[in-house]
C-alpha cells in the first residue's frame, strides 16, 4: 500500500510532433502528490496546465515518461485499462465545464455514479448532499444552458467528486466564481479531502486560493518546481 496517489516521472508531451507547427509543451515533468495533499498548479496562459492535467487524468497520452496511480504505471495500457482506472480513481474538473447539455444538473452527477455500479437511489441521495453542500441546491432540475457559469463550475465539482474519487484533478475550477463563492467551494474540497484522504492537483489563477494550499507547484518551460 503506497501513500503515493499520483507519481508523474519525466512527462513530456509534443503536439504535432514532426510538423511545422509542433509544440514542445511538457519536457520532463516531475510530481509526487500523496494522500490527503491539495497541491496548486500555477503556471501563465499557455504554459500546459490543462496539457498536464489532461495527461495526468489519463485523458489524454503523453509522448513519453510514466503516470503512476497508486502505484500502478498506466503508460502504454489499453485504453479499457486506463478508462477504467480513470473512472474509478479520478474526479476531473475541466475548465470549460463539459456538462452533458441535455440533463439536468443532479442527472450530470448521477451518471458518472451509475457507470460505476452505484445504486440509482444511493446515486442520487450522494448527488443531492454534494449540490446542497456548494449551494446549487435550488437549481438540481435545470440543464446546464440554464445555469450560471459560476454554477456550472460547481456542478461540475460535484460530478467530479460524484465516486468518491482518491483523485481530484482541477482545471481552474473557481475561475468562473466571485471570491466568496471560490472560497465556499475550496472549503468544501478541504472537507472532503480531510474526510476521505483524497489528493488533488488544482490549477489557477487565484494566488490567493494557492496560497491556502499545503504546496504550490509551478510549470515553467516545461518543467514542474516547488514554489
Ligand atoms: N491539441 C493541441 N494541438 C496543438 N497545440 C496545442 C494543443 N493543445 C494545446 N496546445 C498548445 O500547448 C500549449 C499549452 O496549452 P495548455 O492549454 O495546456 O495551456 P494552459 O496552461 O492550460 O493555458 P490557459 O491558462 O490559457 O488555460 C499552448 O501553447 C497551446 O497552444
Ligand atoms: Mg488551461
């Protein structure tokens, strides 16, 4: 049993490599976050936040180097095998929120549940609490079009954390919120994350917010350093 949730080791990542137009993002990116860590991502527009995350959530590949969850190196895995490490092991908070558009905001955290063989009665009690907890409670009926983006963001917190994830990887998850409401919802990740031991990686822009983190990380040149 490792207390290593999430191990990134000389992680790079190319786009378009061999073209005109290829973009040497990642250059050997090294992270270690342990159980019960909420880590800041900081980094300018365009660093490759979302590229490492994205790759670190085993949504998309890198060009080499390894990520390891608990202990588990899924580089070069099938797809199968990632999808399901994914499913159960990572909740993911994309910066543009990617809410399923024709469900309404308690479906969107009920879905991810029932894909993971919950119950659709425990499934929807979980998805209630975790609304009623970043206050979206009143607006669990409506479809995303019909929410603020602010509320938007935090339904998808909560679908994120909907399976109880030992991972949370945030892509500037407050971005959209007013400094009240980023706080509310960074304590209610605190909580979580004191109660269930989950680790997260949360890239923004809020040096505030970073600074209430236990470390913050910094992409620079393709590289992650301590701050
Ligand atoms: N699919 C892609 N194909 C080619 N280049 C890409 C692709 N996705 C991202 N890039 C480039 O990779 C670099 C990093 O992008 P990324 O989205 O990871 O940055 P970011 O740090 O998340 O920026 P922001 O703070 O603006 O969200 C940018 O130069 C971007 O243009
Ligand atoms: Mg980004």
């Amino acid at each position: 049993m490792t207390d290593l949730v999430l191990e990134l080791r000389n992680l790079r990542k190319t786009y378009n490599a061999g073209c005109v137009n290829e973009v040497e993002v990642l250059k050997g990116a090294d992270l270690r976050l342990k159980r019960g860590e909420v880590v800041a991502l900081i980094a300018p527009s365009g660093a490759g936040k979302s590229t490492l995350l994205h790759v670190a959530g085993l949504l998309d590949q890198a060009s080499s180097g390894e990520v390891v969850l608990a202990g588990e190196a899924l580089t070069g895995r099938s797809d199968n095998a990632r999808t399901m490490a994914r499913r159960g092991g990572i909740g993911f908070v994309y910066q543009f929120h990617h809410l399923l558009p024709e469900f309404t905001a308690l479906e969107n955290i009920i879905l991810p549940q029932l894909a993971n063989g919950t119950s659709e009665r425990a499934a929807k009690a979980r998805a209630e609490d975790l609304l009623e907890r970043v206050g979206v409670s009143d607006r669990k009926g409506h479809r995303p079009a019909e929410l603020s983006g602010g509320q938007q963001q935090r339904v998808a917190f909560c679908r994120a954390m909907a399976n109880g994830p030992q991972l949370l990887l945030a892509d500037e998850p407050t971005g959209n919120l007013d400094p009240e409401t980023a706080d509310q919802m960074f304590e209610t990740l605190m909580e979580i994350t004191r109660d269930t031991g989950m680790a997260a990686l949360i890239a923004t822009h809020n040096h505030e917010l970073a600074g209430k983190m236990d470390r913050v990380v910094k992409l620079e040149n393709g590289v992650l350093t301590e701050v």
